[in-house]
C-alpha cells in the first residue's frame, strides 16, 4: 500500500520554527520527486517547496525562500520540511506529495499525497 504520512505539525509562535516530516511507504522512494504544499483556510493550494529524487536539485517558493528548507533521507525513506522564522500567514494545511516527473510547483505532477498536518502560527 503507498502511503505518505506526515508528522510535525503544531502550533508556534511567530518567529519560531517547526520540522515537518513525511513518512514514505509502499513506493520506490528515491525514485520519487517530493513536494510540500499547503492550504491555507480559503486559499488554493499553494506549493512551498520539492526536491528530486537524488536529492541533488531543490526549489522553493519565492513565499519561503530563505525561511524553509526542504531535504530527504532515502534511506529513512522520509522527506521534511525545515521551518524557521514562521509568520501568521504560514498558517495552512501542510501536504506531503510524491511523483516521477520534474515539474516542481505543477500539483498535477504528484500522484501519491498525504493527509496534511496542521500548522498554526499564531501572532
């Protein structure tokens, strides 16, 4: 059974930070491109970040560049999301995705997601 399950979410005050963590099972995990994305409460979902399945190529948001940090461990087969320097308006539904194609920020390209872990930044 493929299965994403992330884990990390909580409530934080502005300025502090949370690591979030997507458990992979059931998959191929290195062959998978991974991507982080949220939804905030009357928002689309917006894409924060994704890394290659080698690990070597990442992208971020412009909303988190130098703020969040996306990594993964293949052999823990986990991907996370590295969160400093939280504001309010971080606050949303954080999804885990995998999928085999680059395309980085297109939802489309993800065919395996989480259920999402909150994150409340309160002011």
């Amino acid at each position: 059974q493929v299965q994403l399950v992330e884990s990390g979410g909580g409530v934080v005050q502005a300025g502090g930070s949370l690591r979030l963590s997507c458990a992979a099972s059931g998959l191929t995990f290195d062959r998978y491109h991974m991507g982080w994305f949220r939804q905030a409460p009357g928002k689309e979902r917006e894409y924060v970040a994704a890394i290659t399945g080698n690990t070597i190529f990442t992208d971020h948001a412009d909303s988190v560049k130098g703020r969040f940090t996306i990594s993964r461990d293949n052999a823990k087969n986990t991907v996370y999301l590295q969160m400093n320097s939280l504001k309010p308006e971080d606050t949303a539904i954080y999804y885990c995705a995998g999928g085999r194609t680059w395309m980085r920020w297109d939802a489309s390209a993800y065919d395996v997601w989480g259920q999402g872990t909150q994150v409340t930044v309160s002011s």
